[in-house]
C-alpha cells in the first residue's frame, strides 16, 4: 500500500534525525515527553516565542525525571536553563506559568530567596 510506505519512510526519517540530535545532546526523553534545546542562549520572552514556533511550551519540570531531562541540557551546555514557572503574588512562592499551583519542586537548601535567581 503507497500509503503505508510513506509512512514507514517517514517514520524513518524521523528515526533519524532523532538519532543525530541524541548524538549532538539537543534532544531527551522522559515520561514519554521529548524535551530539546538549539543550544543558544537567549533571554525568557525570547525562550518562550522559540518554544512555542515548535509547537511546544518552555519546560516545566513536573516530577524527578523530568527535571533530570532539564538538567542534562544545563550540565552539557555549561548554563542554566528557563523553566516554565513564575513567582505568584506570595512572595517566595512560585506557581506554573498559567497560574496553577506546583505540585513538584527541588529547591536547594534555603531556595527560594527571593534574590531574582532562583
């Protein structure tokens, strides 16, 4: 069936080019989410629009293996990373960019301070 070769073609192909970017670190996996990175830096609107023009949303680590997924960028990048979260109108706490409430977090020791770099 022609239908059914394109189909296999192109899961192929996306096969491969899931290959190369596993191989250039700007791909992961966890919990069936795919996240990813161009590996440039640029600041949080910036991030957001990016995200967005590939059908995705800024990376909102919901539970250990996701923010593992986040960290895996930061560690091989040498940077830090946004996430989708934003301080709500109680100082020092923090909810999802669409105002709902965390239900994960791994704050370091004394975090957040309320310094601006949480």
């Amino acid at each position: 069936n022609e239908v059914e070769d394109i189909i296999r073609q192109l899961e192929h192909r996306i096969s491969r080019l899931e290959g190369v970017l596993h191989l250039e670190k700007m791909i992961t996996e966890s919990g069936g989410k795919i996240f990813a990175t161009n590996g440039k830096r640029a600041d949080f609107h910036a991030t957001m629009k990016k995200c967005k023009e590939a059908g995705g949303s800024i990376a909102t680590p919901r539970n250990p293996g996701e923010n593992d997924a986040i960290l895996y960028f930061v560690k091989n990048f040498n940077t830090y990373a946004y996430l989708g979260i934003k301080e709500s109108l109680i100082p020092s706490k923090f909810q999802f960019l669409d105002g709902t409430q965390l239900t994960y977090t791994n704050w370091y020791l004394h975090e957040p301070s309320g310094k601006g770099e949480e």
